[in-house]
C-alpha cells in the first residue's frame, strides 16, 4: 500500500478488525531502508486486528541467515513489544 501512495492507517481507522495478517516488505531487511515508517504503522496494529505477520525482504545486504535475523529483530523488538 505504501508503494502505492496509499496510507495503510486509514483503512485500519475505516475497516477496524479486518486485518488480520500483514504481508510487509522493505527494500532491505526490514526497517532499515527508512523509506516506509514501519512505527507509524504498527502502532495501528491493536485498531486494525493483526494477529499475523509475514515479513519479506527485498534485497539482502548480509548473508541471508543474518538479513533474517535483522528483519526478526526489528519486527520482534521494535514493532510488536
């Protein structure tokens, strides 16, 4: 949705509890692109109803066990805590 020029948040606030799983996906491991604020959006996770997370990861700047490990990390300690 962010690629698309669309704010996720607002369709969370319109369609409260129909979200249930997110599909997110950065340029690099997840959060360290900084070009899709991933706080903002998870901040409206409680509001749209997640329960499931799938991360993806573009492009890999270390060895992938490592890149994983750093989409985790940031998915686990910043977002979901």
């Amino acid at each position: 949705m962010v690629v698309a020029e669309i704010n996720p948040v607002t369709y969370f606030k319109k369609y409260p509890k129909r979200f249930i799983s997110w599909h997110v996906k950065d340029y690099k491991e997840l959060g360290h692109s900084g070009k899709i604020d991933f706080n903002k959006i998870f901040l409206s996770a409680e509001k749209a109803g997640l329960k499931y997370v799938i991360a993806e990861v573009e492009d890999y700047n270390y060895p992938t066990i490592t890149s994983v490990g750093l989409a985790w990390g940031y998915l686990y300690y910043q977002l979901l805590k």
